[in-house]
C-alpha cells in the first residue's frame, strides 16, 4: 500500500537495484529526507565503498522502466552549523585505483577496513586491525565553515576555533543517527580564516537508481568512467556505465523551487537524495564544497511512457541563462511586427528545455547532452547546435565532466512529449 508521504532516513553508499526500496510513494506524493553530508565524510571514513552517503531509494507507486518521474523541490533545510572541505589529493598508498570505491589500510592492506577515531585531524581515523592512520585524501587546502542560526551566511574560522569544532565535530555536522560517516569536522582544518559567504543550499545527488550496483557517488559518467575495467566489486564494462541515471550531478540550479525530470530504468524508480551543499559555484572547481545535513521535501509525480536517458532540469527562472529566459509579451509583439513586416513566420511560444550530459570529460559531457537534446526533442545535432548558440547555454555542472545544455523549445514540441504543461507551471 503506497503512502501520500514517506519519510527517508536510512542511508545507503552503494545503489543497488536488488535491494528493496523504502516505500512505495503515492504518485504525487512526498517524500521527506533527513540527509547526512555528501564528499568529505564519506571520503574519509574507510569502511564503506563510496564517495557518497544518500538515501536508500524510495519507489513510487506506478513507475515502470521507460517511464521518467518529475521532482519538484519544495524545501531544503541546512541542519549543519558548521562543515570542513577543501581541495583534495590523493595518498597513493592508502586505495587501489580508485580513492572513493577501494580505501587501503597502508598498514595491513585491508580494502575499506573497519577503523575508529582517535583524537582530531588528517590521522585521526585508524585501522581498527593494526592502528595505523588510513586516509586515502589529504585536504590541502582546507577551511571549517560556521553557520549563523538562520542558516543564511557562512564564515570560515580560524584554526583555534576549528580545532574545538572538531572536539564536537559530529553535533556540528548534526550527523543523523542512521548515518555511518565520520564528521568532515574532525579535520580540524583553518587554512583560510574569515571568508564571508551567502548560504544558498543545492543539491548535488538526487535522482533514480541506477540499473546496476553502483558507488552512489559513481552515478554519473564522469565518475562512472573511474569504475570502467576496475579491479574490484563494482567494475562496470561500457555498456553496463550506460545503466545509470546520472543522479550526482553537483548542478548548483538543483535547489528550492527547482523541478527535474528523471528517467526510470527500474521498476519503482527508486527515488535517492544525498549531497546538500550550503553554497557552491558554477563547475565545483575546488572538487569539493560546503558538505551540510539537510531536510529535504519533494513531490514526484510519475510521467508515463517518457522514456528518457538522464535528467531534464527546470531551473527557477532567475537560474535560467539569460537568452533562454521564456519570451516577455513586448518581445513577443516585437517579434511578431518585424516578421509580418518581411512576410514570414516566427516561433514566439517556447520554454527553457534543459538536459544534463556527462562524460569523462567536458567534451565528452556536451556531446552526451547535445545527443541526448537531439533524442528527447527529434531535431538534428546541427539545429541543436545552433538553436543552444542562439537562444540558450552550455552551462559546467561540474568538473570533469557534467553540462547542462539548455535551449529555448518550440511548445509544439514540449506538447508531443507531454511536457507542456509542466514547463507552463514552472515558468507561469
């Protein structure tokens, strides 16, 4: 029996679609989730085979493959008074191939061995086995950041204070009790005192389950292409990496009032949030931004028979690129005089289509999108191209490899899909 809300707190590292789902949600209902930090607590807690902590999926009653549900995000409450991150490298000793997926104990060699705390900073987590200090990453550059009680600034702190939030670091991070992470707190990191910054919280993993077992911080296809032809549990081929539904894009527009489109390619569709960020620029250059538990509130709703490969976004309005911003009234009068004037047609009803790609890298990103744009609207490549040039944006979600490329549509085309109405709701 499918419930009108379903509230999501167990958390998961790996998706794996033979698990069962929590849930199912009623089609149109709510899901709420209480959601641990995303990167740097799970990149420094060893045990698990992941670079992300998210929910365990939530199926939505009546979603079947080939399907897409729509998520509208209604709310997102930072919880966090305060979180650790920085740019990062890698401890060649302390992983086999791949940092996120197989953390090694440079002392017994153990592959993601269970470890413990032992004080604060870099070495502060040990193998429970030999006691040695296992970190895979050093923060090299890093800063602790602290919350004003409204959650609407953030100010990075010196290191004497970052050291006694480290003491506390989990009642900062307000970890949830289902979370198995240690605090990014506990690095205890000061590098770049009084930085003062606007919190406006995104989310960096939300979508549908991947078809295969998957890392939750590999659901992509910049980070998927680190599983191809690995040596170990989650190694994928080519094919297998076309599986997955590209859920961690860290596209700082997926935030409040935001809706997405995400494909179906299990039954259920098994509906995941993970990674809130206070705040992150356009392309996370660092690698890494502000890691926050959170609340979030969303609806789904399932939309029938449109089959699609990765997410469409519909950003808030203001988030748009400016050239893709629907058409006001003047403009569309302008439009339509200077046409009749010469005697030919013009498209004046069209709305913002916005599809993610990824790739290994940001060339390969946009080729996905613009294929996957290609696909979903029947253009060719070539008038993708030109119309993405004219009247929209190649936007950088994140490095290496994630692209928003967006377009004004044409309605007629929204309609076939089926869309049209969403994108009439969203842009009013």
């Amino acid at each position: 029996m499918a419930s009108r809300i379903v509230y999501a707190s167990k958390m998961t590292w790996v998706l794996d679609p033979r698990e069962p789902m929590i849930g199912s949600v009623e089609d149109g209902g709510t899901i709420v989730a209480r959601v641990s930090p995303g990167c740097w607590g799970p990149m420094i807690t060893p045990d698990y085979p992941s670079g992300h902590e998210v929910t365990h999926p939530v199926a939505v009653e009546g979603a079947e493959v080939g399907d897409a549900v729509l998520i509208k995000i209604k709310k997102i409450n930072v919880l966090s008074l305060a979180t650790t991150s920085g740019t990062d490298s890698f401890n060649d000793d302390n992983y086999v191939v791949d940092p996120f997926v197989a953390k090694k104990c440079p002392g017994c060699g153990a592959i993601n061995p269970k470890t413990y705390i032992d004080g604060i900073g870099e070495d502060a987590i040990k193998c429970a086995n030999c006691h040695t200090p296992v970190k895979p990453f050093r923060l090299d550059s890093g800063y602790t950041m602290l919350f004003d009680e409204e959650r609407t600034i953030g100010i990075t702190v010196p290191p004497e204070l970052a050291k006694e939030i480290a003491k506390q670091a989990s009642k900062f991070s307000a970890i949830p009790p289902e979370s198995n992470q240690y605090s990014s707190n506990i690095i205890a990191k000061g590098d770049l005192p009084g930085i003062l910054t606007r919190v406006r919280p995104m989310i960096g993993n939300i979508g549908s389950c991947p078809a295969i077992p998957m890392p939750s911080s590999h659901n992509a296809g910049d980070f998927g292409s680190f599983l191809l032809g690995a040596p170990h549990d989650y190694a994928l081929n080519e094919e297998q990496l076309l599986l997955r539904t590209d859920g961690h894009m860290d596209i700082n527009e997926i935030r409040e009032g935001t809706m997405l489109i995400v494909p179906v390619k299990v039954p259920g569709a098994g509906i995941y949030i993970g990674d809130v960020h206070a705040m992150m620029g356009d392309g996370e250059i660092a690698g890494h931004t502000t890691d926050v538990s959170a609340e979030v509130i969303i609806e789904v709703k399932v939309l029938k028979g449109l089959k699609i490969e990765g997410p469409i976004v519909l950003p808030n309005l203001e988030d748009l690129p400016y050239l893709a911003r629907p058409y006001t009234v003047e403009e569309k009068n302008k439009a339509f005089n200077l046409a009749q004037y010469y005697g030919f047609e013009v498209e004046t009803e069209m709305y913002p289509l916005q599809v993610v790609g990824t790739g290994a890298d940001l060339n390969k990103a946009t080729i996905n999108g613009l294929e996957r744009m290609a696909n979903l609207t029947g253009l060719s490549i070539s008038e993708v191209k030109n119309r993405a040039t004219i009247t929209g944006d190649i936007q950088i979600g994140r490095l290496p490899g994630v692209v928003q490329v967006t377009m004004l549509t044409p309605s007629s085309i929204l309609e076939k899909l089926n869309l049209l109405e969403i994108y009439k709701e969203q842009y009013k």
